[in-house]
C-alpha cells in the first residue's frame, strides 16, 4: 500500500517538484512555483484522483483515501517549521472533516 501510495503521489505532481515519505502513512509534498492556493488546487485534485482506482491486492482492490493539509510560502510562513506546522494544523483540520479533503 506504501509503495503504490508513493508511486501515485509522485506521478500526480511535476518532476521539479518533490514527494517524500515523512513516516507511517504520511507523505509530503514540496511543490516548487505553487504561488497560490487555487494552483495548490490543481495539485490536491489529482492527487485525490489518482486514488480513485482502487490498489490491487491479491485477490481484493484495496480502497485509500487521502485528507491534505497545505502551506504557502511566504504567506503561511517562511522558515520550514513553520510551514511544517501550518501544513500539519491544516491535515489535521482536514482528517477530522473527512476524506478527500484539502
């Protein structure tokens, strides 16, 4: 499940950009020329689409949801711990509201 999770994070963003595995089922997402919330959007779109397939599993499709949470630079911040801590608040905010949520 880890595996195919990654590998569909990182077909859903850009080559400039960057997808990596923080621990457990958390992943992380450095996109590079997201200026905005409406292009971080786009982003969050296909990542939610991309989990639409089920993930084959011997004899099953397993079914994952995602819940996202973002940050801006330099608007929600400007040094990582900062971002880190907006993005973390805001995946928080979005697992109590429900899957599929950004």
């Amino acid at each position: 499940m880890l595996i195919e999770t990654a590998t569909r994070l990182r077909a859903a963003v850009r080559e400039s950009d960057c997808a990596a595995r923080l621990g457990g089922d958390e992943f992380g997402i450095l996109v590079v020329s997201a200026h905005d919330k409406a292009g971080i959007e786009v982003i969050c779109r296909r990542i939610f689409d991309s989990f639409t397939a089920g993930i084959p599993y011997k004899d099953t499709n397993l079914t994952a949801r995602c819940s996202i949470g973002a940050a801006i630079f330099p608007d929600d911040g400007n040094t990582e711990e900062s971002l880190y801590k907006v993005a973390d608040l805001a995946l928080y905010g979005a697992k109590r509201t429900g899957p599929n949520i950004f």
